[in-house]
C-alpha cells in the first residue's frame, strides 16, 4: 500500500508540472549564443565580387543565362553599364548598356543565391579580333579589354608583326593612346650597326696687297695717305714676313701670303642595339656657352639708388664631335629596317660671337660647322650603303684698291689687294647593319693585349715607348713571319 501511495503522487505531481508550463506559456530556456535578437550574433555575407563570376560583355551585346533553380529576385548594382531581364522563370538576358562595370545578383523565392556576375562592359571587339586572325592568321595574339581602351596580349617570333598588330588595332581604334601593347616577342634579335664616316676638307688662301703710307706735298700742301688691305673674303691678313721698302716719304709694305691645308677626318664607330630599341654615340665633347646674363643690385635703403654689382653668366654646354643615333628593326628574312641619324661637327671661327660684358671684358663664342644626315632605310645583314655623299666646292674672290689708280696696267697693282680663297669638302658616310650574336670573352681582343713598357734603358737610349711582343695564342705556330711582329709604337 506504501509503494502504491508514492506512485500515484509522483504522477501527480508529474501532471500537475506539466499542466502549470502549459498554462504559463514559459518553454525551457535557449542556447545564449544563438538567441533571437543577440547582438552577438554573426552576420553573413551572402554575395560579393569575390564569390562572383566575371562576365566580359560589348556595348550593345547580350549574353543568355540558365539558372538551376526559379529567379523571384534579381539585384542589379547600376542599370546605367548593364541591364538583366527575366525571360521565364529559370531563364534571364544580361545586356550591355555602356562602358563601365557593375554585378547582378539573382536569388529564388526563399532568398537564397541562385548566381552571381561581376559584369565588365566594355567596347565591342569582334571586329578587332576578326580583323586581326585575318590579316595575320596562325598567330597568338588575344584581344581584351579594359575599360574604352584594349590590351593586345600573346607571343609572335619578330618585333614586326607585333607592329603589324599594333597598326591593325589603331585603325579600329579612335585613339591608339588606348591601345595597351603587351605582346611579347620571342628571340629578340639584335643588330650591329657600323657607321663609317669619312671626310676630307682642302683649303686655299691666297693675299696679295701693298700697303702703302707717306706724304706728297708741293709748296705748303702736304698730303697724307694710307692703303691698307682690308682682305674681307678671309677675314684678316695671314701673318707672315712682310717686305717693306722705302722712297723719301713713301713707305711700300708688301703683303703676300698663301696658304694650302688639308683636313682628314676619319670616325667609325659601331653600336650594338636590340632590335627596336634606340642606341647613341658621341666621340667629340662639349663647349660651353651662356645661356643668360644676370647682375647682382645694391640699393641705398637712405637715399633709394641702386648700383649695379657683379655680373655673372649662366652657362649651358653643347656638344660637338661625331654623332650616331640609330633604331633598328628585323624584319622577316633577315631584312633590317634602319632608322639612323648620324652627324660631325666641329668648332669653327667663322661664324663666332663676341660678346662685351659690362666690366669692359669680352666673351668670345665660337660657332659650329656641322654636318648632319638622317633617313630610314632598309638593308639586309651584312649589306652596306652610302647614306650621305657629299662634294662641295666653294670659291671666293675678291679685288679691293683705289678707284681710277687701280685700273692702271702696271702702277695699278700698288694700290689693289687680291684676296683669293677655294674651299672643298668630300664627305661620305657609310652604313652597314648586321645581325648579331652573343660571343665569348675570350674571342675579343684588347687594344692593350700584351702591351709592356720598355724598360728605363731602352727609352732612355733608344727612345722606346713600348717593347716589341706578340699576343699570346692568337698567332698560329705554323706560320712563320720575317721581321718582329707585334705591336709598334713610334
């Protein structure tokens, strides 16, 4: 009867528990990490450029999507660059509007993500890239696009057709400065270029003149004269001994002089340059010049005058000598085209300038005799031609004297000056391209190679700069020379 007793209490007391949570309404409490309205709660990102497909699209081009489950909702960032439109329920059109980027989003009809497309709206390119295959079909070269402009990407075997290229999408293209090059060549050649620049410049002075100077008089009229000659076609007389010769009053200074030179120049230098890019050379040096002229002021803060203090050029250098630029380019079969600029100059006083500075001082400023060709050509490896060749002769003559005295047969040479110059210039410049390789150090030479200072005695007794050698192992040991061979300095 005990048992029995405490049985139907606890299910009493079971059933009265359970219906006192039934008529409250209170439940068993929940987890504290997931409950609703808990700050604490993570937040999700559902969708975002990271999780996106990107999508290229041309303005005015559509692409057609299948989803796998029914669009309730679709999410466009910015209607203005692309637009989405829902042809049923698991079928929607994207279409580019204009250039630019945005997303499309689109979820089924519990709100979850069906797709995601990072959209890229950029001009059309079919045209370019069709273009492209047809005129240079076989070649590995991509068109994208970045914003209005395009990217040209791939590889090709020569600089020339990644021009070609180039040149192709330009004309489709507004403006080429949109047109990004990224096209990598293969193998890039590079070219020798050998300039030889020679030049010869003969010269012929001549000057024959009397100077003469002294009194005639008769009675109490007393005459003074003196003719001296100018020589402006040389600019100054040529120094020399002159003969001079007096008769009472009258004294006779005969001024005769001829000169004869010969100039030779001789260059030729050589640069080596990757195919499309640009190599230069100078052998010569600067000068300088001024460029500007300032002077310092001091001002009597009393009185308010200014003095001017010292004075100071500014000075810029330019250069002289001879000159090579040249940009190469190998074309298909060993052809090279040649864009090259070459140039000699030298300091001249023909044409100098003399400045007068304001202490009285003078600056002398000497001119430039330059001669200077450039043009673009197209030779094969190894093939030379004259890029400049150029005869000039040039003669100046002149007769200065007294009017009527110098007209006389015989006596009319007393009072006339002959100046007489005949200038000629040869110049021809030769040009020869070539198509080059990588060599080991060992195949070059030195113009030191082997060089020895003579030892005290020999200078000192004999004059030797340098003894007498021979490089060694570059001479065959087969061959047998008479004399000493090596190198000789006199």
């Amino acid at each position: 009867m005990g048992n029995t007793s405490l049985i139907r209490t606890a299910l009493l007391l079971a059933l009265l528990t359970a219906f006192g949570l039934a008529a409250t309404g209170h439940a068993p409490a929940a987890d504290p990490g997931t409950a609703v309205g808990d700050p604490r709660a993570p937040i999700t990102v559902v969708g975002s450029e990271a999780s996106s497909q990107f999508l290229p699209l041309g303005v005015g081009k559509s692409v057609v999507i299948d989803l796998p489950r029914d669009i309730k909702d679709v999410l466009v960032g910015d209607p203005t660059f692309a637009n989405a439109v829902i042809r049923s329920t698991r079928r929607a059109y994207i279409i580019g509007v204009k250039i630019g980027q945005t997303s499309v989003y689109f979820f089924d009809a519990e709100g979850r993500q069906i797709g995601a497309f990072d959209v890229a709206v950029t001009r059309d390119l079919n045209g370019v890239r069709a273009a492209l295959k047809q005129a240079l079909p076989g070649l590995d070269i991509h068109v994208e696009g970045v914003g209005d402009g395009i990217v040209l990407t791939g590889n090709v075997s020569t600089p020339i057709e990644a021009q070609q290229a180039f040149d192709i999408a330009s004309r489709l293209v507004d403006d080429n400065k949109k047109i990004v090059n990224g096209i990598a060549v293969h193998g890039r050649d590079q070219v020798m270029l050998k300039v030889t620049v020679a030049e010869v410049q003969r010269q012929v002075v001549k000057q024959l003149g009397i100077n003469l100077s002294g009194t005639a008089g008769f009675g109490t009229s007393v005459v003074n004269f003196n003719n001296s000659p100018p020589f402006p076609v040389y600019g100054q007389p040529l120094y020399s001994s002159n003969i001079t010769g007096t008769w009472k009053s009258i004294s006779a200074t005969l001024q005769a002089m001829e000169r004869a030179g010969v100039i030779r120049t001789l260059a030729e230098p050589t640069l080596t340059a990757i195919s499309g890019e640009s190599a230069n050379f100078l052998a010569g040096g600067e000068f300088p010049i001024p460029a500007g002229y300032t002077c310092g002021t001091t001002v009597n803060v009393i009185t308010g005058s200014s003095q001017i203090g010292s004075c100071q050029y500014s000075i810029q250098f330019k250069k002289f000598g001879v000159s090579l630029t040249f940009t190469p380019v190998v074309m298909a079969e060993g052809r090279i085209s040649l864009r090259v600029m070459t140039e000699v100059s030298e300091l001249s006083t023909e044409n100098q300038l003399t400045l007068v500075q304001a202490e009285g001082t003078s600056l002398t400023i000497p001119g430039i005799r330059t001669r200077r060709a450039e043009t673009t050509v197209e030779l094969p490896s190894g093939g030379s031609l004259a890029m400049a060749g150029m005869i000039q002769e040039q003669t100046k003559q002149q007769i200065n004297g007294i009017p009527g005295l110098m007209q006389l047969p015989i006596l009319g040479t007393l009072f006339k000056s002959r100046d007489y110059i005949n200038q000629q210039t040869e110049l021809v410049v030769l040009v020869t391209p070539y198509v080059v390789r990588a060599v080991a150090q060992k195949e070059l030479s030195r113009p030191d190679d082997g060089y020895a200072d003579a030892s005290d005695p020999a200078s000192i007794l004999l004059g030797k700069f340098n003894r007498i050698y021979g490089v060694a192992g570059r001479a065959d040991a087969s061959v047998t020379y008479h004399g000493q061979p090596g190198f000789i300095l006199d």
